[in-house]
C-alpha cells in the first residue's frame, strides 16, 4: 500500500517555524493502529488523517503515543494540503472531528482562519497540583487554572517563560494533557509556552488548542477581544487570536515542506 504523505510548518513565519505536521489524506479510514504507528514513526506532535464524507472531511489527529480531542496546528496544516496540494476550492472547510465541527477558511496568501470551540478555564486551588507545577517550572507561578485538557500557569512576564527549564517528569505526573504557562508580552498581547510530556511532546513549537484556551484568558484582561501572541519556542509560533464568547479564531500561516509517500505491506 502506498500512501500520501505531506508535512507543513503550521503557525509560523516561513518554513522552519511554528509547528510541523504530518497530513495523510486517506479514502478510506485505516486500523487504528496503523494510524497510531505511522504517527510513531513520524515522531512529529501531531499526525493528521482525513477522510471526505459527503460535504465535510472527518479529521483525527494523533501524537506518537496516542490520539487527542483536539489539535490546532494540524487542523491548519490540513486545510493548508487541502486548498494548496489537493485542489479545494471552496470558501471554506468544515473538518468533522472529535470537538464538533471546525471550519477553515483562507486569509490571504497562504494564511488561514480556524473557528475554534473557546475553552473557559477555571482557577485550580488545588495545593497538590499548584506544588508540582511549582517543583516542574522550578518556578513560583502567580495563579494556575485549569481548561478542558490543560492545566494553565500565569507567570509575571515574557522573561521568565524564556528563562523557563522545566523538570518533564514531574510535569508528566500532572493529571492533564499537558501544562501551558503564559504571561504579557512585550512586543505582542501575551505570550506562553506549552509542556505535554503525558502525550510525548516535552515542548510543543506551536499549539492552536492552547489558544482556545489563552484567549479566553487574556481578553477580558486587556479589555478587546483581537489579540496577538507568540509562543516562545526555539521555533517561535505566531497567532492572532479573536475571542467570540462561545468561539474562538484562530489566524495563522502554513508552508508546505515536504511531501512524499508511505509504503505499508
């Protein structure tokens, strides 16, 4: 059996930025583990598989150990192949996946936009999970909340995200997909980074989903709802973020970097 196999820089400025993703455009639905092996062999955060039914593409994503409920990179990623590789041409993409369905649409060239659920996160005062948090950053953090997923800290600024060297296994006991830190930036509205060693990202480049969750966050703080942010990975993400109460967009770039073939016996 042979396959297609694509990879984009999802939530960047160019290639080798943002978030690298695996897209496999499938006809049909393979064993789940076959797509959980191919996705361990793709050792990327996330690998992507859709298939078309009817109007709408079913869309699953899948780290190198599991499959998660939601990723936003890839989502991208996925429109990316299918607007610029595959030949859609419709105005919009409406991605059928395990958090309802999310629809893509194009912003200029090579950018898109992705109408996203917002996560509402909600203030953990939990001390057990404050401590590991704390012990994990090495890193007083000023409040933790907790979203759908993910644990959220908030630290005092943009140079301590930087400085952060956190201590993955003890992030990994949390009981969490993964933990995200944040804090105001300097030149953008915030900043965070994002941990997830539970799924076998120790620090993920650039994380659409966290921002489901950030920007529910930060905009009743700086009181508007377009904000700009970076995640401050060695690859730098790049967002623009609109919160719409029980939605949120997400706006960012993708670049094709390599496309090829899988051949399965």
């Amino acid at each position: 059996m042979k396959l297609p196999i694509y990879q984009v820089d999802a939530f960047g400025t160019g290639i080798f930025s943002g978030n690298p993703a695996a897209i496999v455009p499938l006809d049909a639905w393979l064993p789940d583990e076959t797509m959980q092996a191919i996705a361990e062999e793709n050792n990327l955060a996330e690998t992507a598989f859709f298939v078309r039914e009817g109007a709408h593409y079913k869309l699953r994503w899948f780290t190198p150990t599991l499959e998660v409920d939601l990723c936003g990179h890839a989502t991208l990623a996925s429109a990316h192949i299918l607007y610029q590789e595959i030949g859609y041409d419709e105005v919009a993409i409406v991605f059928s996946t395990r958090s309802g369905d999310l629809t893509v649409t194009r912003v200029g060239k090579g950018g898109y936009h992705l109408d996203f659920p917002a996560d509402h996160a909600i203030k953990v005062d939990d001390t057990g999970i404050v401590e590991t948090i704390e012990n994990g950053l090495n890193f007083p953090v000023n409040s933790v909340w907790k979203g759908k997923d993910d644990y959220l800290a908030i630290l005092e600024n943009e140079e301590k995200i930087r400085q952060l060297a956190p201590d993955f296994t003890i992030l990994s006991r949390l009981p969490s997909r993964g933990l995200i830190v944040s804090a105001p930036g300097v030149d953008v509205d915030f900043v965070s980074r994002g941990f997830f060693p539970q799924t076998g990202v120790n620090e993920d480049p650039a994380t659409g989903s966290a921002h489901t969750v950030l920007t529910p966050y930060w905009s009743p703080r700086f009181r508007k709802n377009k904000l700009s942010a970076l995640q401050l990975s060695s690859r730098l993400g790049s967002f623009t973020c609109v919160y719409r109460g029980k939605r949120v967009s997400l706006i960012g770039n993708g670049y094709t970097y390599m496309k090829g073939n899988i051949h399965i016996s």
